[in-house]
C-alpha cells in the first residue's frame, strides 16, 4: 500500500504501509484521504485524524523515516529526525522518497495524505 504525503507549497513524499501494526495500517489506508495542520514535536510531524484504533505492537521508539499511528492523540505521525515518540506508536510504514521536506514543515503547513 503506497501514500503521498504533500506539505502544501512545500513538497511531496512517498511512503508505503508495512506488516508492523498491520490491522492498523489497514484502517488508516482505508480511511484516507487525510488532511489537516502539522504539529511538530522535535523531530515529527503529527496530526490528528478521525481514525480511532487501539495499540496493536505498539513501539515506544523510532527510526528515521517511520509512518505511525498515535492511539492516545489519535494522530497521525512521521519521524524524520533523531527524536523518538511521546509514548508507545503504531508503525505503520516508512517513507521511501523526500523525508528531507520535513525538515521545511512549520507548524500550522497544511498536510495531505492519499493514496498512491
């Protein structure tokens, strides 16, 4: 399953959903698109979505490049630096292609994320 994720004016990348949490990836792609405000917490981007989903092999780390799902903030959330989550996330992919537009990404740039 792939998705584009588009910071509006900002630019584009390409991610795709894995087997880590793969009941939640499955909700999450069904359920998209998705759109809203990007939040920044260190070095992840994250927004809430209206997808509500348990923990499923829930991870309190990341890595670079990591699509995850937050079930507390029911947020959406992409690791593209060193930081690591708030508490335990839902990996649900990796981006593949543009992680470095993150590093531009101001709070409030508006975020839209579909299906490839």
């Amino acid at each position: 399953m792939e998705i584009e994720i588009e910071i509006t004016k900002k630019g584009k990348l390409k991610a795709i959903l894995d087997d880590r949490n793969p009941e939640t990836a499955k909700a999450f792609y069904k359920n998209l698109p998705v759109e809203g405000p990007a939040q920044l917490w260190y070095d992840e981007i994250y927004f809430p979505i209206l997808l509500e989903h348990d923990y499923e092999n829930s991870s309190p780390t990341s890595d670079k490049g990591d699509i995850s799902y937050w079930p507390p903030g029911k947020a959406f959330c992409i690791f593209f630096g060193d930081s690591q989550p708030a508490s335990d996330v839902n990996h649900i992919g990796r981006a593949v292609d543009g992680l470095e537009i993150m590093e531009q990404v101001d709070e409030g740039d508006w975020v839209v994320i579909k299906r490839l």
